[in-house]
C-alpha cells in the first residue's frame, strides 16, 4: 500500500534536513534531493512490521515522584 505525506525540507549549515508533518521521522542529506529520499526510506522503515531479534526482558524501576 502506498501513502502520501508532507514534508517540510530546509538547510542547516552544509546539511538539508527533511521532515515529516505526519508522523515524528525526519532525515538529512547533502542535497534536499538526497533529504528527501532519505525521508522515504525512513518512513517506510518506520511503518515495516517490527521483527524482535532477541526477547525482550521485563523489569520494574522504581523513581521518586512528586514533592517530598
């Protein structure tokens, strides 16, 4: 399935940066060209189906919350 997003794109020092109004992903390039389809790739990396190479651990933490 293909989708369509915006993308906002300007330079910042040597680098153009691209990115996502969608959906939190941003990417750089040299060009805004190559920003832009470094985006793309990035996007859909970020929507491919997670693949878990290791089990995960559960654990609990414990922090200090609130005025004490």
């Amino acid at each position: 399935m293909r989708r369509r997003f915006t993308a906002t794109v300007w330079q910042e020092g040597d680098w153009y940066v691209a990115q996502c109004l969608e959906v939190d992903v941003a990417s750089q390039g040299e060009t805004d060209e190559e920003a832009l389809s470094n985006l793309e790739e990035a996007l859909a990396l970020h929507f491919e189906d997670p693949r878990a190479t290791a089990l995960p651990t559960v654990r609990e933490v414990e922090v200090e919350v609130g005025a004490s």
